[in-house]
C-alpha cells in the first residue's frame, strides 16, 4: 500500500473507497497525515490493520421535520399568523415554547454534525425530507439521517444499492429511542464518530430488508405516499376499478387471470403491515350518503408460509418483520407485560399445585426472557410473521399465530386494506390481491455500528 | 290480575307492558286465550307465575345491508352494468353468485322474522339500516335487528331509554358470530322465540353502557359517522380550529381557559376505542406536498384511572369495554394464544426446574381459564381499560395496562386521533381534548335472554 499524494477531496472516483470487514481498496493518507504527526507510524499501522478508514467526500444530511415547523406551515398556510399559532396550540394545552425547545435542540445537534463533518473537509449537502429523492442518493457517498428512527425509514426507503452506507444520528434522543441511530453520545460527539470511521474502528452492518411482489389486482399497483395522500382511498379504488375494465375490454381478454407479481419498488427496513384501514370508512362525496356497510376493524385474508396451506384468517392485521424490525412494531404486538405474566403463571399454579414463585422479581425475569426471544439479528435472512390479535372461532382455523419464514404469501379478503411499508408506505391491498413477501441478499442495507 | 276483553293489539297504551324479573304489570290474555283452549289454566298459571309476557303491538325489523346489495349500489352508481359487476368481481377471485347466495340466505331468514310476526297480529315495519333513526325508535315497541351484531351495533346506537327493549337475530349464523343475538337456532324456529316471550319464558337483561363527556377542544364536537365521513380529517381539523379563533376573538375572551365537558348524544354497548387513525395521513389537497410529517402509529395520551395521578402513555391505541364488549374487541386485545401460554411455561420451567406439564392439553386448559377470566357479566357497572401494544422506554411510564374502574379520564396528546364508540361513530380527539369515560345505570339498553 503506497501513499498517494496528497490533494483536496474533490474527485469522487479517487476516493470512493470503502473498507468492509477485512476487504481493503485504497487508502488516501494525504489528509491522515496531515493531521497526525506520526504519519510514518500510522502508515505501517494501517497496513498492519487489514480494515481501512471510512472517508466519503460527499456526504447527505437528511432531516426531520419537527413538529414545531409542521405545525408552523400547517397554520402559515391556513392565513394564520404566529400569534394565532401560540393562541391555538395553548387552548389544546400543547406550549408553542415547548415546541421551539425541542425544534431548537435538533437544529443545534444537525448544526454539530455539518459542522463537524465539513472541518474534516467533506461536502455537505444539508438535504429535507421532503426534497430527499434517489437524485441525492445518487450524489452521495453516504447519508446520515439526521432525526430519530422515522427519518432513519425514510432515508432507507430511497437506498436500493447495498454498497451506499447509511448512518443515523439522534438529533433529539431525551423524545426518541433511536433504535436505529448511532448511540446517544455520538449525537454530542460526533467528531468522535467520524474519527472512529475515518480509523476503521467500526463494523458495518448489511441489515436484511424485505420485498415485495403484488398480484391480481388487474392494475398497476400505484404506491401511495401516507404523507401526502391525497384522494379518499374510495376515489381510488373506483377510478382503478373502471379504467382496469375499460382497458381489458379495449385487449380483449376474454380470461379472468390474474396480471403477473409485480415486484413493487420498495424494500422494507422494519416490517410489512397488512390491515383494513379506519380511512376505509371515508366514503366519496358522491356516493349515496345512505349507503352505508357494516364497520369491520378485523382484516379478513388467507395466508400461505413457505408455500404452505392457505389458511382462512381474520385477524386485526398481519406483520412481517425483519430482524431489524423485531424491536419496533412486531415487538410491541408480541411482548407480553408482566401483569399478563402473573395472572398466567398464578393460573399455573393452582392448576398444578407447583410452587411456582410470584414475586415481582421473578415475575419481571420470565417477562424480560419471554420479550427478548421475540428479537433477532438484523442480519438473520428469515421473516418473523405474526398475526395480531387473531380471531378464532366456527369459521376461521387457527394456524400457529407467529413463526419464521423465508416467504409468506397473503391473499386480500378485506374491503379496503393496505400493505404499509416502515409506516411509511402504503399499497391498496383488496379482495383478491395475492403478495408474496421475501427476502434477498440483493436487498440489505448497509449501516454501521460503532 | 283479571282478564280484559280480547280485542286486537293496536293500542299501543293499553299493550306496553313488560315484565320483568318478579315485576309485573297487566296481562292481556286474550291472544293467549285464543291460542290456548285450556285458556281458564293458562289465567291460573299466570296469575301463579310472577314474570309475564311480552306482546309488542308494533315491531320495527331493522335489517342490514348484505355485501351484495353493498357491490351493487356501489357499481351501479359508478355507472356499471350487473355484468361488469361480475366481471370485476371474478377478477378479484370473489363470486358474484357467492355473495348472492349469502344475500339470499340473509333475506329468506327475514321474511321468516316478519312472517312469524304477522302472524302474531303484529305491526310489523322493514327499516333498512340507512333509514333507522330516532323516529323508528319512537314508534316501535321492540326493535328487532335483523343482521349480526354490527346491526344490534347500530340498532342500540340510536336507543336511548332503558325501557324500549331489542333483540337480535343472527340472519346467516354461517357468516356471523352473533354475540350479541338470539341463539341461532331462533334464526329458522322464529315463533319458538316469539312464544317463549310471549309465555313469559324468558328474563330481561339491562346491559351496561358507556357515556362520554368531552371537553378542552374549544369547538362543539362533531360527531363523524364513520359510515358516512366525507371530508378528509385535514379539512375538518382546519375548519374547525379557524372557526374556534375566531368565535373566541369576537367573543372577546381573554384566557384559554377550556369549554365545559359536553355530555356527548351517544351510547357505548361494547366500547371505546382512543387511537391515531391512518387516516391522519391523508392530506388535505391544498396543502404543500413537501409538508409531511413522521408517522406515528403510535398514540400518545395521558390517562387517569378513578381520579388517579395522570400517567404519559404511548400504546397503539386504548379501548375501554362493558361486560358486553368484554367478548369482543377488548377480548381480542387481551386474549393470550396457545403458543405464548407454551412458550412462557417452558421459560418457567426452565427458570424453576419445577415439573410444569407442557403438554397441548394443559396448555389448552391454562389459555383457556385465563382468556375466561377477560369476560364479565354486561350487567356489571364496571369499565374495563386496556392499554393495546403499550410502549416502555425512557420516556413513558409503565401503569397497570388493564383493569376494571369506575371512570376513566383520557387528555390526547395525538395528532390526528379518534374516539371510536362500537366501531361506528367517531369523535375527534386531537391534542389537548379530555375525555371522561363512565357509566351510568341510565343508559343500560334493555335486552333478552332465552
């Protein structure tokens, strides 16, 4: 490994080198050098060590939008002023100051990790939510998601190579977990991060996304952004409906089968949620106000493991998660809390005669042992289903409720549901529409772990 | 108690009475009479027996709207013909004659309800679910639902006495529960279930329901029927938020101080169910697209249970039941599946080394007693609250996630939630709005149990 000479960061192809595992490509020691007096040293260090530093010279900054600002646009657009704004938000109880506190301490930490990354002389490029698109991935060499885990979705949601990095940032860790992000302290200390990446003193993470393929809906499966949704989900429907008829009519097919899987233009980081939504219940202006259905929270569908039986299910949803997503959602519908533990092992007990222990302490051991067997490595290949809050009686079966998967297929028996991607993402699912979950190596998403 | 002249029931004043436990009114036995030839023993029974019948002179049969009629109206308004109906629908893999087959099924059973009324001499009114409204109520002596138990949903939604008294009936108990209807075999033996009543053979049942005071939003609230919702919430919250700054700007009025609690005109048989709806995503068109804003699936509220210290809570939703809706949504909420009870008693033993069986049939037995012990009688006065999915961090703390009270308070800290009663009606229940949930003997909706 020789040196190169050293020169400004600028050209992308001399320096877009990454280092993974023990695969090393070239190394730029010019500003290493620079900044250690010991260049000598670290040079036969580096080539002692078979990891290398992380150095983009691009890297995209993308940030949440805070609650403070939505709700300033929100009312900015609706003519009203910031007077007005404090009066509104202090009749619902919610303190406008309270909100420019915690908009206030996230601009501060995103001011630290632009500041800190431009003093190592990288590009920056401070990028919204709203105006991050593939053109920035593109541009990039990596992106920190600047926000808490929501942001951290959206900006996976737009990264389809597995070779572009992604880091997370908590810019308000006392309001977010950050399950996603970097550990607290590095959102004070992110000079810190960076030296530790620039010294390869890290390891990446490939976490396993899943895809999906959509069938038999007869229509170009049209993704609908939650964010920016804007017709009932009845206009629709019904202009899907005719324009599939029309169209069919115009080829002449005569056959009733089923359009081809589509593989949709997603991968999902967390999980795929599959229910009836309450905007189901929103009816289009136009319709007979008379016209009324019987309300159904529960989703009605069939589902088929690793090619499987179909199995009749109505349940309150379905959710097919990653390891990556064992800790969000599907945790939370799966863990058990301790009240639920005791009343168990108290039934136990009386039924056995055993002198099962009930004291709190045990209690929380068996609730913690129980909850954490629910999650698994981000890296592991396999699906994690489970069906929420399944309903059993004369008419649906019960197969077993939650398990793992390499695929899982899901037939639509519901009146208007949706397939949600890391809660950000939505796709008409309905009767008759046929999705095939999966996983592929092509799919991960390469982050690191400090 | 001497017998009156027979004559025909059309004189509603002189035919309400209603028996109930050892209460008893007047007996018009002429029918009875006319019926029986032994009508001299029949007087002596009745006179021995405290209960007596029950003879409504005037019944409303109130029927649901079956998924066929609901395809139809929905197509034809959209200007297609049966044929495409079928079409459409042979493309989603549903069957045009399946839906039929249930509507024809569902029809026949309620030709059979009214026939055996007329029968009776009955006045006898068709009310299709669209056009049952207080008016209906008025006029009926009992009110029959004829549907599963959304119908007895809505049925009850719009009575409001203890007094006026309903049944269900399960019109395709191959399709429908029926919790809160007759057993099914009254469905094709309908007479059997009128002359139980008539004989007396039968007791009155007074199911608890749910009232609800709202306060803290500054504007009226507006009930939104689910069924009928035509503006996107975005629009509802805009409108009603410019409206309230203004009226309290002419009002001159100096504090933010909240609006009185409102008694809200509704009634909850089952329960209440408090969550951020993903209709919350669905954006006004007017608004920047650019604007988006973190999804939560999340709600976040704070809760006070029986005058109670408030306590921060994020869950995916609340919902606080009766003894009547104790079997339904909130039990699916609470419920335990085999496979969690299998596997938290293979930790425990694990962790005790004691001989716990694991064996199906004692893992049936324990799930068994436990999802039991979630059902109360819908006479008794308690609420029961569970916190669905509730999440544990740093931030929210953790109270009992369940159990029974007297009141509940509820202050939303949501963006874009509901309070949805029985899955029907829906009341905005954003940021800053207090809800107090309780019950009141005043409320009960008297039913029947054969």
């Amino acid at each position: 490994m020789l040196p190169h000479n050293c020169h400004k960061m600028t050209r992308p192809s001399l320096l877009n080198f990454f280092c993974a595992g023990n695969r090393t490509i070239e190394l730029l020691c010019g500003r290493a050098s620079a900044r250690r007096p010991h260049s000598s040293h670290t040079m036969r260090s580096v080539v002692s060590r078979p990891a290398s530093g992380f150095r983009p010279s691009k890297v995209a900054v993308v940030t949440k939008t805070t609650r403070c600002e939505f709700e300033q646009q929100r009312y900015r657009f609706a003519g009203l002023s910031e007077v007005d704004l404090k009066q509104l938000l202090a009749m619902k109880g919610s303190s406008y100051s309270g909100l420019l506190e915690r908009h206030t301490i996230h601009t501060r930490n995103v001011e630290h990790i632009v500041k800190s990354l431009e003093k190592e002389g990288i590009e920056v490029r401070v990028v919204r939510r709203g105006e991050y698109d593939e053109e920035v991935v593109r541009w990039a060499d990596a992106i920190i998601s600047a926000g808490g885990d929501g942001t951290m979705l959206l900006v996976a949601s737009k990264v389809f190579s597995k070779d572009k990095p992604i880091l997370g940032v908590n810019t308000d860790p006392e309001r977010s977990e950050g399950h996603l992000c970097l550990p607290v302290r590095y959102t004070h200390a992110f000079p810190e991060a960076l030296e530790r990446l620039q010294r390869g003193d890290f390891r990446w993470q490939w976490r396993q996304r899943i895809r999906l393929h959509l069938e038999g809906t007869g229509i170009n499966p049209t993704p609908v952004d939650l964010h920016e949704q804007q017709l009932s989900l009845e206009q629709h429907h019904m202009a899907h409906r005719i324009t599939t008829l029309e169209r069919r009519r115009e080829s002449g097919a005569q056959d009733d089968s089923f359009s081809e899987p589509n593989l949709l233009p997603v991968r999902s980081l967390n999980e795929i949620f599959i229910g009836e939504s309450l905007s189901s219940r929103v009816k289009c202006k136009s319709l007979d106000p008379h016209l009324t259905f019987s309300l159904h929270r529960a989703s009605y569908y069939e589902i088929s493991v690793d090619d499987g039986p179909w199995e009749k299910q109505k349940s309150s949803g379905l959710s097919i998660c990653t390891g990556t997503g064992s800790k969000a959602w599907s945790y939370n519908i799966n863990k058990l809390v301790e009240q639920s533990v005791e009343d168990l092992l108290k039934i136990g007990k009386s039924q056995t005669g055993l002198d099962i222990p009930l004291d709190p302490g045990f209690i929380e051991k068996v609730t913690e042992e129980y909850n954490q067997s629910l999650v698994f490595s981000p890296e592991d290949k396999r699906l994690f289903f489970s069906i929420r809050e399944p309903i059993v009686n004369r008419v649906f079966s019960s197969i077993r409720p939650r398990g793992f998967a390499k695929k899982v297929c899901v037939r639509s028996r519901c009146w208007d549901a949706c397939m949600v991607v890391d809660g950000g993402t939505s796709f008409e699912f309905n009767d008759g529409a046929i999705a095939t979950i999966s996983m592929s190596d092509d799919d991960q998403l390469r982050t690191v772990v400090l």
